[in-house]
C-alpha cells in the first residue's frame, strides 16, 4: 500500500506528527509506504465560490492544489491529519476541505473509492461529535471512503506512553482492514481515542 499523509497542523513535530510517526511503522511493517506532507509546505488559497468547479475540470485557482491532490490521487490510501482549536476543525484545515471537493465535481478527478484514513487531535477530553461528523463529510466530498477514525484528545501537556504509540503503529499495520464507515458515524465502533 502506498499511502499519502497530509499534515494539517502548522506544529511540524506536535502530537499530529507524533502519531502519525508510528501510523507511518505500521504501514512499513505490513509492506507499504507512507509519503508525509505538510500543508504549511503548498500555497494554497481560500476557496472564492465561484462555483467554476461544478463545470468540471476542478478548481481553477492558480495555486498548489492540484499539485497537492496528484500526489494524493496517486496513493492507494490518503491519512488527513487535523488539529482542533477552540472546539472546532483548524481554519486551515478547514481550508484544505473546502477547496479539495472541487475535484468531486469531476469524475475524472474525484478519488474513486481511497480509503482513507482522518486523525483528529485536541486538547480537550471530548469534541463535539458535529467536528468529526462534518470532516467526515468534507472528506467524501470528493468521494474518498472514510475506514478508520482516529480521535485523539486530552492532549494538553500530555506525554504519549509507549504503549499508546505502539497502538498507532497497529492501527498502522491494519490501515487497509478496517471496513468503510457510512456517513452517519458509529462513533462508539469506529473512533479512537487517546485511551488505546
């Protein structure tokens, strides 16, 4: 499996990077790849609005994006990784959501049935399950099939024990397993959170 990570967060060794580190050895331990980026690293602007995207073709900013979903087309999986601040998906974050589901406009261009996977991290012991519902759904958006949520919180000051990090790398090392989780979540069933 060769998979593609984006990393949201603009903190490029915090708790995102952490994690998505041992997701990384797992990936490698059952045989595949794992290619990390960093938003921070594609200029990507705002979406407008204009509405040029639903004619087909994507998005017709001058920016980085389409560069950003080659990379992300060409993997077998897709991880996006996303902070939560003040109780709700990072503006950036936000950004990238908004402007990836110009390509579920066009059917040469969506992402036919990736897998992915969406880490969600925070401070806070619980978010509003509306935050992991509504990335849910910006990611479909462009037709990508969500099987496997990762929800990480109380993370304010909090140091990962081995045994925590050891359960992203098997997380990891069955990516490719989980089954596909419809839009209307089963939160109980499929998040995890920093209790592994």
């Amino acid at each position: 499996m060769k998979a593609v990570t984006l990393i949201t967060s603009c903190r490029r060794n915090g708790n995102s990077k952490k994690i998505v580190d041992r997701l990384t050895i797992g990936i490698e331990d059952a045989g595949g790849s794992n290619e990390v980026l960093f938003l921070d690293d594609y200029n990507i602007h705002c979406c407008t609005g204009c509405g040029k995207c639903k004619q087909g073709g994507g998005c017709v900013l001058n920016d980085d994006l389409n560069e950003l979903l080659d990379k992300i087309r060409a993997s077998d999986y897709f991880i996006f990784s996303a902070p939560i601040y003040f109780g709700d998906l990072a503006g950036q974050s936000k950004m990238f959501l908004d402007r990836m589901g110009s390509a579920g406009s066009d059917p040469e261009l969506e992402m036919k049935e990736k897998k992915t996977a969406i880490v969600l991290t925070h401070f806070s012991d619980t978010i509003n399950d509306f935050v992991i519902e509504n990335t849910h759904r910006g990611i479909v958006t462009a037709n990508f099939k969500v099987n496997k949520i990762i929800d990480v919180g109380g993370l304010l000051g909090k140091q990962f024990t081995e045994d925590e990090l050891e359960g992203y790398e098997d997380i990891g090392y069955e990516l490719e397993d989980y089954e596909i989780i419809p839009h209307k979540l089963d939160l109980i069933n499929n998040t995890v959170d920093d209790s592994l």
